[in-house]
C-alpha cells in the first residue's frame, strides 16, 4: 500500500518543477541548482547556453531595470528558469538586493520557504516555448534604494526536452554582478 502511495505521487513530484518551480535552485550562496534533480547529463554542457542580458555594470539606486534570460540548445522543447539578486558582500551578504517585477504571465517573483529571499522564475505558462531550441524570459529588477555593496545575480536554466521527467534535461547556469553607482 506505501509502495503504491508513493509511485502515485512520484509523477506528480516530477511534474511540480514544470508548473511550480521549487525555489532555491540558482546555486547562489551555497544553495542547490535543478541539476540536483535534472542530473542526468553534466552541468553546463556545452552544445546549450544560458545568457543574462539588460544587466548593468553600475546600477542606479531605485532604478528600473529590463533583465532578459535565454537558454538555448538544439533539442529543447520545454524550458524553465530561475534567478536571484543579493547582496555579494558587506552586512547585507546573501540577502534580497532590489525587487523583481514580473512583465507578463510567463513570470512569477516567488519566495523562499523561509520568506528571506525572493526569485524570479518562469510559470507553467512560461515553460512553452514558441518554436524548439530557445526559452527566453524578460523581467523587471528594481534596483535597491541603498547601493550597500555589489548585486551578484544566480541563474539556472533547464532545456527540458518535454517528457515532464527530469532525465533527458540540461541544466545550464550563469553569474552576472552589477556595481553601485551614485545615489
């Protein structure tokens, strides 16, 4: 009875990555990426690519910024992401720098289990992508009010090839990091 419970749930777990995306998985500060689960191939394999555009070199204080994400690879037919924005040092190290602001239905800002730090990530809406071989996603960041310390952003990407399970996916992951400016 146990063993049938939990082959039941199991396709559901498997599923929940595509329309809930667990958060924490950017691999920033310490923390997992989907690879944990989507581990069947290697870490940043390089027939795909992950990139991180509208980032700046020096933020603005209260500033507004468009920050697009791409994950591209030949056989992708589903794909996913997640990205965080922290404080790389200083008092604040580790914690929320900026808010995100979701631009369309294909992206959530979404809270750690503890509610400390937030993450931008696709919806189950934002997991098709119009033709094979490229997800993409565009997002608001507003930059902190305070320029306390440098903003590190962590990104994971999953090329998913469509099955709803983890095997057969590539996880890709990138790191971008912005100065303060001037108040």
């Amino acid at each position: 009875m146990i063993l049938a419970a939990a082959m039941c749930a199991a396709p559901l777990a498997l599923l929940a990555s595509a329309n809930a995306v667990v958060p924490a998985r950017t691999g920033g500060f310490g923390e997992m990426t989907c690879h944990q689960c989507h581990s069947e191939n290697p870490l940043n394999e390089p027939s795909g690519t992950i990139g991180l555009s509208g980032i700046p070199d020096t933020y603005t204080p209260g500033e507004r910024y468009l920050i697009t994400v791409t994950v591209a690879r030949p056989q992708l037919v589903r794909a996913g992401f997640q990205v965080s924005a922290r404080f790389e040092r200083g008092e604040r190290t580790g914690r929320n720098a900026g808010t995100f602001e979701p631009s369309d239905d294909r992206t959530e800002a979404v809270p750690d289990d503890g509610g400390r730090i937030t993450y931008i990530q696709h919806t189950a809406i934002g997991s098709t992508v119009p033709s094979p071989g490229t997800g993409q996603w565009t997002f608001a960041w507003r930059a902190p009010s305070d320029p306390a310390a440098p903003v590190v952003f962590h990104a994971a990407a999953n090329a998913a090839n469509g099955d709803g399970l983890p095997l057969g996916d590539f996880i890709y992951t990138a790191i971008a990091t912005s100065q303060p400016g001037a108040p």
